[in-house]
C-alpha cells in the first residue's frame, strides 16, 4: 500500500502474527535467483492460493526488497502486510518467519476491533496451512514481544555479542 500507515489494532500486543518454522529446502535451480528466495515464494503462494480459496482477497506473492517474499491480504479499510524471511542452514533445513501487521491509508480509518478481528483471522489461516503441511516442522505462533525475544536469543550477533 503506498501512502499507509500502521493500523491500530486492539489487544495488539496479544495477537500471535509471527510463525516460525523450519522447513526441509527443496532442490531447486536457482538461475540466478537465491534458492532461499524461491524457496519462500513457494511457501508463499500456497499460503496465498489457501487463503484465496478461503475467500480473502490477496495479492499475488512477489519478491520484497529485503525478504524473500511478500503479500498484502486486503479489507475494506485496511491491509494486512505479510513477509517471509528464509535462512538456509547447511542441513538442507531453511528457518523461515512469516511476520505480518496491518496498515491502512490515510483517509481510512478503521476500528481497532475491525482490525484485530481481521488480523486474527488471516494469522488463523496462515496457521491451518503451515499446520496442514508435512514438510513444515517446528511451528511456533509469537506476539511481537515474543518474537522480538526470539530473535534477540537466536540473532547470529546475539552469540557474537554475549561471548
């Protein structure tokens, strides 16, 4: 959305809108493409095909400039933004995070319980799927603060600063 900005959402800090997961990486040719980017618009466009199946209106998963896919799933008066971050390990597992919050334009201004009731529902679907599918494993559903505690235990600088 150009021209957006955070829709409020109420009990925010209570919404679980971040997965993360591990997933077996697929053997794939890159052709110039970073395998963990095509890895994660894979993951991405079956999420988007499921909750498009579901009736939400969704974009097409494309590329971000700084994760390895991107979506917007669309209401009335505001959006919920969706990124998938994909890391590779060497174990042929990628460690993937699907992060998701909402925005609406400026002259919209939706309730927060719309909101909250939208969010809830898209991170809802967004978890049957990566539930339902075998070669994800390790599915975790965190608040922000909780994922921000995540990151901060498991950030390659965290073991780099704490030694």
């Amino acid at each position: 959305m150009i021209g957006g900005r955070l829709a409020e959402a109420s009990q925010a800090d209570q919404i679980k809108g971040c997965f993360v997961f591990t997933v077996r990486a697929l053997e794939t040719k890159p052709d110039g493409k970073r395998v963990s980017d095509l890895l994660g618009l894979k993951i991405f466009r079956k999420i988007a095909d499921q909750l498009r199946a579901d009736g939400f209106d969704i974009t097409k998963p494309g590329p971000g400039s700084a994760c390895a896919g991107a979506v917007e799933i669309r209401f009335p008066n505001f959006e919920v933004a969706a990124i998938i971050l994909v890391d590779l390990s060497e174990a042929g597992m990628a460690n993937c995070e699907v992060l998701t919050w909402c925005v609406r334009p400026f002259w919209r201004h939706p309730s927060p319980q719309e909101v909250s009731r939208g969010w809830i529902s898209v991170c809802s679907a967004i978890d049957k799927v990566l539930s339902e599918d075998p070669k994800v494993t390790s599915l975790y559903r965190l608040t922000e603060n909780e994922a921000k505690v995540h990151w901060e235990k498991t950030s390659p600088r965290a073991s780099v600063e704490h030694d």
